[in-house]
C-alpha cells in the first residue's frame, strides 16, 4: 500500500472506492431523460337523453391507455331532451372546450361526440370558431344527413335532425366543412336510431363501421372504445 493510501483510515477509503464507483458506473449506464409531450385533451360530448355518464366506459379506456383524468371532460349538455336548438347546445360545447383548454393549456383539443352531439360539435367547429381549436373529431352514429326517427316528436332539435332540414343543408353546405381537422366516422348499419345508418358518413372521414345491435351501444362497444383511443392515440400537435 502506498504511502498516501496509509494516510487514510479504512471507513474513509471505503468512501472513496464508493464515490469512485458510483461516478464510473453512473457515467456508464444513465441514459438521456426523454420527454414525452402529454396526449392531446379529450372533450366528450354526449346526445339526446343522455348524460356524461353514456361515456363511462370510454372514459376508464382512456386513463387505461395513459390519459390523465384532467385530459379527460365529459359535458354535460342543459336541456338534454331536444327541447332547445342544436345552436343552444353548440354554445355550451364552446364553453366546456374553452374551459379543457384553458385548464391544460393545450392549443388544440381532440373531441369524441355522440349521435346529436356530433351536431351540436360541428356547429361550435364550422360556425363559432372552434375548428382551430381541434386536432382529430370522432363522431359516433352522429345523424350529419338526418334521421327519420326525428319525425317521432317536434322538439325543435329534432326537427333540424329531419332529413334535408334547414339546419343541416347549413352544415353540409360546405365540401369540406371541417377543414384541417382529422376526421373519424364510426357507425353501425344496424342502427335503428339513426335512419338510414348511413347518414352517419362525413366527406373525407376516416370511416369504419361495427356490427353493434343498437344505437346506445356504440358507446360502450369494445370494438368502438378500442377504435376511438386508438384514432386518437397519436402524439398531440405542439
């Protein structure tokens, strides 16, 4: 032993051969921190008769899948049974998406709507300023071209959502009336609330269908849940 190494006692150079080790082997194998840009905020925006809770399901997919629980807002819509119009609906859209925005700072939200509520979403997108404010749209059995079904009552939103209604030749006037949004379109053609089924389509959608029995059960469909996280699964725009 050296004559520098005698100057130390056994605890100290324990110490030292401990420091030495942790530098060399610390120098070895930390790896770089990476930063991962958190998932785009999700607005849910229910229908007719429903209430948050129609997206229960959907929301546990969500936080399952990485989703914080304050990234995630399920609205709830005032009155919820048609008796107000599809416009009145659009403005409280407006206001939750504003409030996710401002909560998580994100620029852009991505939204998930259900059957009167994709009306109500495109309305606050195409006519109240909203479509800079969202990334990618999921519209689920949403009636863009009208349903017969509608005929059944003369609530004022049911009767913008009769076939070829004032309401929706406004809406659909456009070819391209969602601009830059990333648009999905996901329905069943066994729908009986929606007629015809495919009044759910939307020019230049991504669009797949599901062989689901019912139109309520879109929402709580494996298939759907597993469709909707995984459009919207790709990284958030800065």
């Amino acid at each position: 032993m050296s004559s520098h190494l005698r100057d130390f006692s056994p605890h100290a150079l324990r110490v030292l051969v401990l420091a030495l080790l942790a530098v060399l082997t610390g120098c070895a194998t930390t790896p770089k921190v990476q930063s991962t840009p958190p998932p785009a905020p999700v607005l849910f925006v229910h229908g007719t008769d429903d209430t948050p809770g129609a997206f229960y399901a959907m929301l546990d997919a969500f936080e399952e899948a990485g989703w914080p629980k304050e990234r995630l807002h399920a609205v709830r819509l005032h009155p919820n049974n048609g008796q107000m119009p599809i416009e009145v609906m659009a403005y409280q859209v407006r206001s939750a998406a504003e409030g996710l925005r401002k909560r998580t700072g994100a620029e852009r939200i991505d939204v998930v709507a259900f059957s009167q509520g994709t009306l109500s979403s495109r309305y606050w997108m195409q006519e109240l300023g909203g479509q800079g404010r969202v990334r990618r749209f999921v519209s689920i059995s949403g009636p863009h071209h009208g349903t017969r079904a509608a005929y059944m009552k003369a609530d004022p939103a049911l009767v913008q959502m009769r076939p070829d209604s004032d309401f929706l030749r406004e809406l659909n006037r456009r070819e391209n009336p969602l601009g830059d949004i990333e648009v999905f379109s996901f329905w069943t053609p066994l729908d009986s609330t929606v007629v015809p089924a495919d009044s759910a389509r939307l020019p230049g959608a991504t669009e797949r269908t599901f062989i689901v029995p019912m139109h309520q059960l879109m929402l709580s469909s494996p298939a759907v849940i597993s469709a909707t996280v995984e459009a919207l699964s790709k990284p958030a725009t800065p």
